[in-house]
C-alpha cells in the first residue's frame, strides 16, 4: 500500500525528465534554435492556413473530388499562393535571421550587424542564383536550406563574438556616434564572415 502511494504518475515522471534536462536546453546554442524556430510560429501558422484554403477538399458534381484552389478563379488562386510562398518558400531565410537574432543576444551582441552578415553569408550558401554567382544551381532558401540556416547562424555569430571579445576590431574614439562606431566594429568580423563562407561555397 505505502509502495502505491508513493508511485509516480506519467506526468511526474516527465516534469521530473523535464526538470533534469533544463539546463541542457538553457545551453545558449539549442536555446537559440529553440527560440528561433518558436519566433516563426506566426509564419507558419499564415502560411498553413493559406494552403488550408488552396488544399480544402471539395467535390465536383459527378463525384469526382477536387481542392477549393482548383475551381476558383486561377487569378485568384495564383494570387492566394503568394502568401504561401512568402513565409514557407522563405522558411530558411527567416531562421537563418531569427536563429542569429537570438544567439547574438544571447552573447551579449548588438544584434543588427551581425545579422545582416549571418543573411548574407546564408545567400551565399544556400542561394547562389542570387548572389550571381552559378546560375545552374538550385536554391535552398525554403524548408530544404533549414540545416543550413542553423549551422550559418551559429558559426556566424560566434565568429564575430570571437572578434568582438578579443577587441580585434576597429574602434573609433569615444565622440563617434554609436551607429558609426558600430559599423566599423563590424568590419573586421564581417569581412572574415564574408570570405569564409565564400570560400567553404566555392
């Protein structure tokens, strides 16, 4: 009887694994990537409820069935997959800049520069058509490019942090305005993740 009282449930069982795996999902990378991808649930969520509308079953009147998408007007349907296209078409690209956003915080970074190079090295990587480069290879700016995004957000981030903490960088003196000192401090690290990146593409 004493046994049977003091057995936990499911639910204890899992607060308890929950509990004891905190301080792994409080490590600074997966705590990125986890705020990362929760940051896009409003992307999502648009963009599913788009194609909810496209895909909706529907049948003809012989019996046969069809999407909602297919007798609409095509006008009209062409137009209603934008939405659909701008959020998961984009998937990788908004990742790649909410993953870096979040890890750059985390470090203690001002965000803004480090981003726009994490972007820029993600195009490179994953979107050479773009970039002007190859105009044979395929582009891996949707959900194809997500690995991607993750492993160019981190390394980008860090890279600059590492620059940033070790002072390699450009300082202005102190009556600089903070954009414009900013901006310099990221000339260093920028350049470096510039150049990388195109030299791991190419």
């Amino acid at each position: 009887m004493e046994a049977a009282k003091t057995k936990k449930g499911w639910a204890d069982r899992l607060a308890d694994a929950m509990e004891f795996m905190a301080p792994i999902f409080d490590q600074p990378h997966l705590a990125a990537v986890r705020d990362g991808f929760v940051a896009m649930m409003p992307l999502l969520i648009i963009g599913a409820l788009t194609l909810l509308v496209l895909q909706f079953p529907c049948s003809l009147a012989e019996g046969s069935s069809c999407y909602l998408g297919d007798i609409m007007d095509p006008d009209l349907a062409a137009k209603l997959w934008i939405p659909f296209n701008a959020t998961y078409g984009l998937l990788s690209v908004f990742v790649t800049i909410s993953v870096s956003y979040s890890l750059a915080r985390r470090r203690g970074l001002d965000p803004v520069m480090p981003v726009i190079f994490t972007f820029m090295a993600f195009m490179i990587m994953s979107a050479p058509v773009l970039t002007g480069f190859d105009a044979e290879a395929d582009q891996f700016i949707d959900n194809r490019g997500l690995f991607t995004a993750v492993v160019v957000a981190i390394i980008s981030i860090e890279v600059f942090r590492f620059f940033v903490k070790r002072n390699l960088v450009i300082t202005m003196p102190a009556g600089v305005p903070p954009a414009i000192a900013n901006a310099f401090i990221a000339l260093i690290p920028g350049f470096v993740i510039t150049f990388g990146w195109w030299a791991v593409r190419y």
